[in-house]
C-alpha cells in the first residue's frame, strides 16, 4: 500500500514545499503579497525597487540556504540512524558539530574576517571527525558502540575548549558574536553563500543518496550486512564523511542547529516506513521544508532575530516527545 501511495506522498510534500517558499518570500517586515512575488518571479514584473533588493538581498538567498541546510541535516540524520541502527543519533554524536562549532569559536575570536571564520569551522569539522574514528579503533575495527562512544568523548572536549574560548573573549565584542553565532542564524546569508555551500552539501546529499539501498542492509545486523556483499567499513566510513561534510559546512556558514537531524527522519519515518529509498528523497523535502518555516519564524516574531537552536528545539522536542510516546523509540514507527 505505500509502494503505491509514495508518488502521490512525494508530490503533496512537493507542493507543500513550494507553497511554504511562496508564503515564505512574502512574510517578513516589508510584506509583499503572493500575486507581487509571482509577478516578479515568472513575469519580471517590478512595481518598486524595495521589492527587487528585499528579494534578492534578503530573502531568496535566505530561503535557498534554509532550504540547503534543513535537506542535508535531515539526510544527514536518517544515515546515521540507519548506521547505527538508533532512531535516537543524530549528527552531533560523532562530535563534529561541537568541533566545528570550536572552530567557529576560534576563528570569531582571532579573526575579524569571515571567511577565517568558516575555515576554520570546515577544518576542526574534519579534525573531530578524525579522532572519533581514530578512537574508535580497535584492533583495525570499527564497532558502532565505539564510533558513538568516542564521539561523546570527542564532543565532550571541544564543548568544554568553545566554553573556554568564551572565557577569554572580549565581553563587549567577541563574546557576543561567538555566542550568537553558535545558537545560529541564517541572517548574514548571501548568494555567495549559497553558491558557496551548495557543492559541498549537495554532493554529500547525494553520496548518501547513492547509499540509499545500503541503508536497509547497514540497518540489520553485521554478519547478515557481510553476507549480503556489503562493506560495511567503508559504507560506514562513506556515510561518516558525507555527513560530517554537511554537519561541518553548516556550522561553518550558519552556525550550530539543532534537533533538524532528529525530529524529521521521525516525522518522515511515520509516513512512508523504514525503507530509505523512500524516507531518504521525502526528509530532504520534509527537512528542506521545516528549516524554511523555522527561519521564517525567526526572523518575523519579534523585531530582534530569533536564533534558530531555540526555535527548533522548542518546536522540535515537543514533537519528538510525541512521536517517541506514541513510538517507543522503535523503527516501525
């Protein structure tokens, strides 16, 4: 039966999604009706200039980079439940966002330009990476006990040298800024950005889209993984770059979001099963979705910006306590 509902399931998220776009790009300070944004968008029509700079300068590049972000957290976190075979796991238990969130920290804290600031987030991404695995090594093994263990151990050191780092930053500047910053916000967005983010992202998407069929085998047990002919080393150690690519360039150009990577693959896993052929393509569109109304609710129910850790967790934790009462944490959600 769902077989055959997915078509109809994946069209209605496709148009729910473009209709979440449309009433994203008219809500805001400077409000713009749906039939000004159409006639922008398809027919070039210009009745002002504020509606040109309002689009392009703040709120297309916005939505494109929410869009982006919430697409590769969500896949991101439907991998890594499938490897570990936890719905509980999500990016942060490799322990890469709180290194890439350190590095961050670093960079806002000896830098003044931006772009130090990013790398350094991308390269102590990778740097937290490496040691989990690293520490998870075990007599040339990898077992998912340890990969999770020597995350914890990984995230629970950088977070305590970004807690440092805010110990030694300047109250009246730095302080502020790392702070801000490691709560996230897609409030300094570009199209550079955008254009900047995408190779990376999108190629880790769709690396883990190519893994789709090799998440239902990974999800079994080792010894039926092995007998199915799949290398579950380097499906592990595939599915841990691409992701930690995503969770590293998000932290480096939006600071650290929480919850995406958990609460959708529920939410996603409710309607279409645990097949990731087809729970992969709709969390990118359910997860694409959910960023874009978190943002947008950001930056329009107050007049100071609303960092997006708070949104999602206070929208997120109550739906994933639902979903995880009326689920027992199980897979056949």
């Amino acid at each position: 039966m769902r077989q055959k509902k997915f078509p109809v399931v994946m069209a209605v998220a496709t148009c729910l999604l473009l209709l979440l776009v449309l009433v994203a790009l008219c809500i805001g300070r400077y409000s713009i009706s749906a039939a000004e944004v159409l006639r922008y968008l398809f027919l070039g029509i210009e009745e002002n200039s504020m509606l040109k700079t309002v689009m392009w300068s703040v709120r297309i590049p916005r939505i494109l980079m929410a869009l982006l972000v919430g697409a590769g957290l969500s896949v991101s976190g439907v991998s890594l439940q499938a490897m570990f075979g936890n719905p509980l796991v999500n990016a942060h238990i490799l322990g890469v966002s709180y290194s890439a969130g350190f590095g961050a920290a670093l960079g806002i804290l000896l830098f003044s330009r931006f772009a130090y600031v990013e790398i350094l987030a991308l390269l102590f991404g990778f740097v937290g990476m490496a040691l989990t695995y690293f520490l998870s090594q075990k007599k040339g093994n990898t077992g998912t006990l340890m990969l999770v263990l020597s995350g914890v151990v990984v995230g629970a050191v950088f977070e305590a040298l970004t807690s440092f780092i805010k110990y030694v930053a300047d109250p009246e500047e730095k302080l502020p800024a790392i702070t801000y910053w490691l709560m996230g916000s897609l409030s300094g967005s570009s199209m550079t950005d955008v254009f900047r983010a995408l190779p990376m992202v999108g190629i880790a998407i769709f690396v883990l889209w190519l893994l789709r069929w090799r998440l239902n085998v990974i999800s079994l047990s080792e010894d039926e993984a092995a007998s199915l002919g799949i290398n579950l080393k380097w499906t592990r150690i595939l599915i841990i770059l691409a992701t930690t690519v995503i969770a590293a360039s998000t932290v480096a150009l939006c600071g650290v979001i929480s919850f995406v990577g958990l609460a959708v693959p529920h939410l996603t896993r409710m309607v279409v099963g645990n097949d990731h052929k087809k729970l992969l393509p709709l969390s990118i569109l359910t997860g694409a979705g959910y960023m874009v109304i978190i943002d947008t609710a950001a930056r329009s129910i107050t007049a100071a910006e609303i960092p997006l850790s708070i949104l999602t967790a206070l929208i997120g934790a109550p739906i994933f306590a639902t979903m995880l009462r009326r689920t027992g944490g199980a897979w056949n959600a």
